[in-house]
C-alpha cells in the first residue's frame, strides 16, 4: 500500500475559518486528515469536514467530524472497507478532487495544524 502525505493548514493560531482547500486525488482510494491542536484560548470550536467535489463543481459531505474543542490529535478516515464510525471514519471510495473545511464556532484562539495522508 502506498501513501501520499501532505499539509493542508500550517500550524497558525487561528480566530475564523480559514479558505477552504480544494485538492485533487486523483487515483487515490482513500485518506486521512490529521488535525493537530496544540493551544486554546477560552473556549474555542472547529468542526472538520471533508467533502466531494464532482466534476461540475458541486459539493457533497463525505465526512464530517464532531467539533474540536481542546487540545490533541483527531483523525478522520475515509477508505473503502473500513469500519464506519460517526463522526471519525466513514467505508467509502474518494471521487477525483475532496474539499476539506475546518469551520470555527467562535473567534476564541485555536492553534492547529492540518495533514493529509492519500492511501491506495
């Protein structure tokens, strides 16, 4: 099995939701995003998500993750055959290109960084 690994967010303090990253896949079958926190203020929250994107340039939900709120790591998976879990990993194939969102609940500091590990 092969892997592409890739960074979607540097690791920043963040008071909103950062533009959106539109990425092609291409022949991949599957993917891990990673989401680093490593400082809070207050209270913040950021909901991953990942999404399709067809060939027109609609927008449909494959994954998304419950809201982050402390520090850590949070991965969620997508890949054909795995064990379906809400909220954290989802048993399906990624089309050509995915989007993937972080979106802040709040304008509390979050400082994280985000990965992205194409699988075959």
């Amino acid at each position: 099995m092969s892997k592409n690994t890739s960074t979607i967010y540097a690791s920043a303090a963040r008071t909103a939701t950062p533009t959106a990253v539109t990425k092609r896949v291409d022949r991949w079958r599957g993917c891990v995003v990673t989401i680093d926190v490593t400082a809070i203020s207050a209270t913040p929250s950021v909901t991953p998500k990942i999404e399709g994107v067809t060939s027109s340039g609609a927008v449909y939900a494959i994954l998304t993750g419950a809201a982050i709120t402390a520090t850590g790591q949070t991965a969620l998976k997508v890949y054909p055959g795995i064990t379906a879990a809400a909220n954290v990993a989802v048993s399906d194939v990624l089309p050509q290109t995915i989007k993937v969102t972080l979106t802040h609940g709040d304008t509390d500091s979050i400082t994280y960084s985000v990965d992205l590990v194409l699988i075959d």
